[in-house]
C-alpha cells in the first residue's frame, strides 16, 4: 500500500517497500501467535485505512482496528478478535470472531455493529458479493444478509 509492506508479525507492522526498513509499528494491535491474519485496505470518503483483526485473550485486545496507513495511528476500534480478515463491502464489515460473526456499519469516523450471529462451530474468514456474506465452517456454511442477518444455512 503507497510503497509499504504491511503485516501483522507480532504487532501490525509497515516496511517501506523498496528498502525494507521500518516505518511504523503499532503495539496496540497484537498478533495472535501461531495464527496471524491480513490487514484489509479500506477506502471511504476517499481515504484509504488499514482494518486489521487482531487479538490476544491475555491483554484483552481482541479487537478489529481501523488505522492510518501513513503512520500506525489507531483511528478507531470495535469488538473482533480470532482468526479470520476482515470482509468489506462498501461500509459494511464483516469478522468472525471464533464465538460469533460480526456485522458492522463503518465509517472513517467509527463502526456500529449491524447485527451478530452466534456460532457452533469455528469458521474460516467470510467472503463478501454486495451486500451477502458466506462463512465457511465446520459442517455447514452460511450465507448472511448484512441488513437481516440469515438468509440461509445448508448443512
């Protein structure tokens, strides 16, 4: 993203892309060890932010974090945690959690959760087509409407 390398490796982490050295490094964004997920490039009100799911049960951070791509400052953040990226489609997003799936309605200012869903079984990162997001899981997908939430299960 504009010549960085971003990741989250241990904390949400930028490089500049041609020479490798550090820009910045966000430690209010811990990674989770062993499984690390993508941060997610989002635009609104034509600005690019950083959404980045991250979490550790230990320091209560499991949290998605909406950052600015320039320098690591935290924006904003809302409840999230586990494994999976964030889905985005225009203003909705979409995380699993490993206890539940998330909507929320977000913009450069905030997010509001839409709607959550509780889950029986761990799941995957959702994908996201206009306004329908499929979870993967255990046995059984879903595919949920972000403005209600079901719109149907098949086993």
């Amino acid at each position: 993203m504009d010549k960085q390398c971003i990741l989250l490796a241990t904390h949400l982490t930028a490089f500049d892309a041609d020479s490798g050295e550090l820009n910045w490094s966000q430690k209010s964004a811990p990674a989770r060890p062993l499984y690390d997920n993508s941060p997610v490039v989002w635009s609104g009100r034509g600005k690019k932010y950083l959404l980045c799911n991250t979490g550790s049960e230990q320091n209560d951070s499991e949290k998605v974090f909406c950052v600015a791509p320039e320098d690591g400052t935290v924006l904003w953040s809302v409840p999230g945690g586990g494994y999976s990226t964030v889905v985005c489609s225009g203003d909705n997003m979409v995380v699993e959690t490993m206890r539940k799936l998330i909507a929320y309605r977000i913009s450069a200012g905030g997010g509001t959760e839409l709607w959550s869903k509780p889950l029986g079984a761990n799941g995957s990162s959702p994908s996201f087509g206009t306004d329908m997001c499929t979870l993967p899981a255990e046995m059984i997908s879903r595919v949920l409407n972000c403005r209600p939430p079901v719109a149907w299960t098949q086993p």
